[in-house]
C-alpha cells in the first residue's frame, strides 16, 4: 500500500492580505494529480487547512472540488481523506460529506459523535485501500467536539479512538492516525504558523501517539519535520506562506507499507513556480545600492502569471520621505512585483531614558532629547537643514506658551 500525505494548502491564501496565490495553488494541485498517478498512490491523506479561512472565497471551493472529481477520473480506486484544521470550518468543510463518501472521499470536519455524545467511530476508523489500512481520522478538536468535563481532553479522546482501532485492525492492517495540531518539540521556526491551543493544551505529547501505530499524520506546523520517531510526520504547507520561507522546498510524504508495516518514507519536494526574490539576499543595504540591484532585475514580460514576489529591505542612515517613489520608481518594467518594503534603521536603537540622568523636565534641553530621539533611528546625524526646521518649530511652540501664560 502507498499513502500520499499532505497537509495545510489554505486555498484562498493572499501574500500579505492582497496577493492571491490562485495561479500556485492550481498549479500544485495539477502537481499533485499527477503524482498520485505517477506513484499510484493507494490513499491521499489531507491533514487539515484545505481552506485558508472559514469562509474561503467561491475560486478557493470550485478548486477544491475540481481536484477531488479529478482524482476521482484519475485513480478511480484511490481512496482520499481530509480532515478539517483550525483554519477551516468543520460545517463548510464537511458539507458535501455524505455525498463525497460516495466517491471514496472521507471528510472529517468536526469530531463525529452519535446523539448520546459517543464517538461515532465507524466514521472516525476508515478502512483504505481495499482493507489494508486504517485510517483513525481525528480532526483539529475544538471546543465543541471536547465533553465540558474532561481534564485531559487530547489524551482521552486520542485514547478512546486508538483503542477502538486497535480493536479493528487486522496483524498486517496498517494504522494510520491523524492531527491537526502542534506536538511537543515540533521545529515552528516560520512566522505564517501559529500556536492553538486545544482544551487549555497548547501542545500534545508525544506519549499521544503509541509505538504500535504505523504512521501518524500531522498538519498544522508549515516546516515538513519529523517529530521524535520518524513516523511521526508533518507533511507542511506545499506553498510558501509568508516570505520568510522563501529558501524552503515545499514537500508531501510519500509512505510505502508491506504487511501493515512502513517499508519506505520518501519526501516529494513540490515545485515552485512563483519565486521569492529579497534585494539585499541578507539583511539590509543602503538605498543607492537596493536602487542599483533593483535596475540589474529582468524586464517583466507582459501576462506573465509567475511573476516572483519581491520584498525589499533599506537600511536607512536617515529619513526618506520619498522612499516608496524611488523603489517604484527602480521598479519600473521589471519583472518581479513588489510585495513588502521595509526599512532597517540604523541608530543605537537606546531609549532617551537610557542616556538621560535623573533630571527634572524643566531642566531637559529640547534641542538635546531632540538629537537623542533622531540618534535612536539614524546612524548619520540630522543635518543643518533639520535643524532650522525643529529651532523653528521650538520657537513657535515656545511663543505659544509665553502668549498663553500672559
């Protein structure tokens, strides 16, 4: 048996709330198709956060259910399951359930639970690939799906769902639990993720996951990772969702099972086909030389869709009132598109309290916090003009009071 893992899409995804990464995401699913057929892949397993937001846009659905019709027509045997992450909605996500299982697609938005609150494990414990996998397909856990009086709420569900499947399984049935959800000692090194806390616990142990399961599947975390024994697994994010991941090769899991056991793990690296550029490569540069690099990019060729990001960082030794024109102005028919401008100031960065004695603030000489204030932000000291415009300003405020005192 050969299960496919991936996890965290987030279709409907924009760079920094304007960029849409629709043009990527249809890529990456054509990618995936035609892995799932080149691998012959037995089962797909989506850990969670199909959907960028709860309420993703219409192209982000249509995407979505094109792609499960198409691997339908594609590997008509391969079974898919999909569980619901903390960005989804448990409700949206598992609307067409009923209608998917049909077809082989098994959604878990919300835990299922029977009307006397029970887990409904015939729809948690999933049999896959003719039998020779089962998969546990636990959902991201709200507060919800937790019963108001559990004092371990990961553990005793986890527990009780383990324990059924134990129960199920054949000897040479492989089991495979899934988990939207950070595990103790996962690498969060990327600024796009975020901790969630699941009934008060912001991490789940290890001890979650015994040694007798096969494969655990895990979405949430956007850096694929092993976490304590290697089938433990983050499959991570196929696209890059923030700029900071801009050297990391997206991946999925491929997993090769004999006789209900792992045989072989192997990662997919998903290609890129929107790159992400950063003029300095580290760090910040000076505005003449971030102007002169940007001028060396390569002109931009009309209706291209895979445009790179581009992100930009000046160091700045003073301010730059008409520093956006002159970077846009660089920009001019190049090809990359410019994301995030950011500035890097290049004062000591103290605060004034740090230089200033116990004074009282009478005795505070304005011109002097004023040089105090400006040295914080910029290496180079204001010059004469700046400070003919903050003597005047001074002496108009001063004016201002010595009318009102009179």
């Amino acid at each position: 048996m050969r299960v496919l893992h991936t996890s965290d899409w987030h279709l409907g995804h924009t760079l920094r709330g304007e960029v849409s990464r629709e043009y990527e995401h249809a890529a990456f699913l054509g990618w995936l198709l035609e892995t799932c057929v080149r691998e012959a892949a037995d089962a797909l397993v989506i850990t969670g956060d199909v959907f960028d937001s709860a309420t993703p846009p219409a192209s982000a659905e249509r995407m979505w259910f094109e792609f499960l019709a198409a691997v339908r027509r594609a590997r008509p045997a391969m079974d898919v399951v999909a569980i619901a992450g903390n960005h989804d909605s448990p409700a949206r996500l598992g609307a067409a359930s009923s209608v998917l299982r049909e077809l082989g697609v098994h959604v878990a938005g919300g835990l299922p639970r029977h009307d006397d609150g029970g887990l409904d494990l015939d729809r948690i414990l999933i049999p896959v690939a003719g039998g020779r996998g089962l998969i546990a397909a636990v959902p991201f856990l709200r507060p919800v799906d937790i019963a108001s009086d559990a004092v371990d709420p990961l553990s005793e569900i986890y527990g009780e769902v383990i324990e059924a499947a134990r129960a199920r399984r054949r000897p040479d049935q492989a089991l495979i639990v899934t988990g939207h959800l950070y595990v103790a000692g996962a690498d969060t090194q990327y600024l796009s993720e975020r901790r969630v806390a699941i009934g008060g616990q912001e991490s789940a142990p290890l001890r979650l996951f015994p040694d007798d399961i096969d494969y655990v599947a895990l979405g949430h975390i956007h850096r694929a990772q092993r976490v304590g024994r290697a089938s433990i697994r983050y499959a991570g994010a196929p696209l890059p969702l923030s700029l900071d991941e801009a050297d990391y090769k997206n991946q999925i899991v491929a997993i090769d099972f004999a006789a209900g056991r792992i045989r072989d793990l192997r990662s997919l690296v998903v290609p890129r086909v929107v790159e992400i550029v950063r003029v300095p490569r580290r760090g910040a540069a000076p505005l003449a030389e971030v102007v002169a690099e940007l001028g060396r990019l390569p002109l931009l060729v009309p209706g291209d869709p895979a445009r790179p990001f581009l992100e930009v960082v000046v160091a700045l030794d003073r301010p730059e009132p008409k520093l956006r024109s002159a970077i846009e102005g660089a920009l001019d028919g190049k090809r990359p598109r410019l994301v995030r401008l950011g500035v890097e100031l290049t004062g000591d960065g103290s605060a004034l309290g740090d230089a200033v004695a116990q004074q009282r603030l009478a005795e505070l000489d304005p011109r002097e916090v004023f040089a105090r204030l400006w040295a914080r932000n910029h290496a180079e000291p204001p010059g004469e003009a700046v400070l003919a415009g903050f003597d005047r300003l001074l002496a108009e405020v001063q004016g201002d009071r010595e009318d009102m005192a009179s």
